[in-house]
C-alpha cells in the first residue's frame, strides 16, 4: 500500500480545485462560510441511496416547510412521511422525524462525530460529515464516492470489505485541521464529477499524477468488489378500488416496509411461486397488469386489481383523488397509474 507520506500535498491540491469547481447544490453555503447543521444532515440523510438530482427538489421542500429542526421536530408524522413520499428508503424518514425531536429536545445537534452518532439514523459516514462540514471536526467522511477514489489512487486489488477499512484509516489520516468539512465536499464532488463509477474523466483530474490505477492505465476496473447476487423476487397484489373519479387508500401499519405510508389495499409479498388473488372484499375485479419495483433486498412484481364500487370497503381509509398529490411511495404511484391510465403528482 502506498504510504501516507506520498499523499501529502493531497489535501493541499484537492482544496485548491475545490475552491474553483465546488458544485452549487441547495444545502450548501458559500465557502468560507458558517454551515447551518439541519440542512447538512437534513441533506445528508436524503442523499442515502439517492441521487442529487432527486433529492434536490425534496430539500427544498422540506426547507420551506420546515426550516428549522425544531419545526421539523414539530411535525405531524402523517405530514412528514406524505412529504417524504417517493424518495424511498422510509425508514430514513422515520428515524428523521426521531433524530429531529431529541436534537429538539436537547437543544441542538451535538458538536462532534461521537457524539452525533447517538442519533437515530447518523452512522459513521453521516456523522463525520456532519462533524467536519458543520461544525469543523477533523473527521472523516467516507462514503461510496470517496471508496472509489481511494480504490484507484492505490490501484486495491484485495478484499474488498477489508480494502474498505484500509480505505477509512487513509482519508481519517489525510483529513487537514483545516477546511476538514471543504476537504469532505471535495472529495465528494471528485467522485461524483471527474471520478465516476464509468468512463472517468482523468485528463482533467486534479489527482491523476498520484493515481495508481491511472498509471496502470485502467481506472476503470477499479474498485474490484465481489460479484452481486440476485436479488429475490417476490410476489404481491395490490387492490384499487375506484369510486367515481376517486380511489381508495389505506395507511400501512407503522413498523416495517413502507411503514406509516399511504398505500393502495395490498397482501403480503411473498417469494416463490404468485400467490393466488385473495381480494380484501368482493367485487367486480379485472387484471389491470403487473408492476416491477426494485426494494433494497428484493424485486416486486406486483399483481394489480381493478373494480368499480358504489361504497367504501370495510376498514380504515380515504377516497382521493389519484391526478392530485397523495403521498404514495413509488410502487403504490405505478400501481395507481397503471389501474387509472394516468400518473400520479406525488409532489
């Protein structure tokens, strides 16, 4: 492995491209400027699992609605998970609206990495980048983009889970007293914008002349991980009752997957074999075709019901309107628009 001592005036050179390429995104400040410590984490527990792009526009919602923790904190739980609604990953917004209220309760978000980490929903990655972004710690932030910079500078070939802790002791190790929190951002723009995933564009990489795996001339294969698996199929139904112009939902139950969301009447999603219709009530139901949607850990495909009904089913739940926002997640959103013939405005 290379020795730290190579990487010296990484900091130094890094800092200076930054200074002159940071990306304009909604939750940052100026450089040179105090960081508000709601919207970094506010930011970086909407970027788990998410690209800019879309997470972007959710931040500033959430900002405007919200603009302080506190406010946050303050929020009905159906209000937040409606706003949270096709972002994915909701336990991220369960564990927001948890974080918010004790950060509330004590008084503001503590000042270090440790410290932050007693949060709900802050792991390592997510407190460090608080730490140093926030509140100036020298702390390291690493995360999938920083893994694969890393992963080329010194050319890794091992195993990748113990390359990974090789990886975390090199950034802890380089992060300056200085700018730590620029030095995080820096890191992250370069992966995201010069030192991508696919065809990265090292003719304008500040760090190509220590990269190994550029001196090997293959970047590109880096970094090695081990081969995925497939992920398991499972099977479900999804029931949509249509009224007039309007269609019926229910609220998933609180715990679990997609839990506290609204949702459209659904069974249980089960691998193996499709299960055969077990409809929640009588009715006049047709196929109104199937729906794939890709969950961390497994693939759905989801059987989706129509029937024209005169009165409400049994059971809690609201008529909506399905050309209106109703706060679905993703799979229930394609499962309604494709039993309606329309899309539905989450937002």
């Amino acid at each position: 492995m290379t020795r730290r001592s190579d990487f010296r005036e990484l900091a130094a050179i890094l800092l200076a491209w930054f200074d002159q390429n940071a990306r304009v995104l909604p939750w940052r400040a100026p450089i040179g400027t105090k960081r508000d410590p709601y919207r970094v984490w506010l930011a970086e527990i909407m970027l788990q699992q998410t690209t800019v792009p879309h997470a972007a526009p959710y931040f500033e919602a959430f900002t405007r609605r919200w603009p302080t923790v506190e406010d946050l904190a303050a929020a009905q739980d159906e209000e937040v998970m409606r706003a949270w609604a096709g972002l994915g990953y909701y336990a991220r917004a369960r564990n927001l609206l948890k974080c918010a209220r004790e950060v509330a309760a004590r008084g503001g978000f503590p000042e270090t990495s440790a410290g932050l980490r007693e949060l709900p929903g802050i792991g390592p990655y997510t407190a460090g980048a608080i730490a140093a972004i926030a509140f100036g710690e020298r702390a390291a932030a690493v995360d999938g983009n920083v893994d694969r910079v890393f992963a080329r500078l010194l050319a890794l070939k091992g195993e990748w889970a113990a390359e990974k802790k090789r990886i975390a002791a090199e950034v802890a190790a380089l992060v300056p007293e200085e700018r730590p929190g620029d030095f995080a951002e820096a890191l992250m723009d370069l992966g995201a914008t010069i030192c991508t995933p696919t065809s990265p564009n090292c003719m304008i990489c500040p760090l190509t002349g220590l990269c190994k795996a550029r001196a090997e001339g293959r970047p590109a294969e880096y970094p090695v991980k081990p081969a995925k698996t497939a992920k398991p199929v499972r099977h479900g139904h999804a029931w949509v009752y249509v009224k007039k112009d309007k269609v019926w939902l229910v609220r998933r139950p609180p715990e679990g997957l997609l839990g506290g969301m609204l949702a459209l009447p659904s069974g249980v999603w089960k691998e193996g074999a499709a299960q055969e219709p077990a409809p929640p009530s009588d009715a006049d139901w047709q196929p109104a075709g199937e729906v794939r949607h890709v969950f961390t850990h497994f693939t759905l495909r989801l059987a989706v019901w129509r029937a024209n009904v005169s009165n409400s089913p049994a059971g809690e739940g609201t008529w909506a309107d399905p050309s209106e926002e109703t706060g679905l997640p993703t799979v229930f959103a394609k499962a309604l628009a494709l039993a309606t013939g329309g899309t539905v405005r989450r937002r």
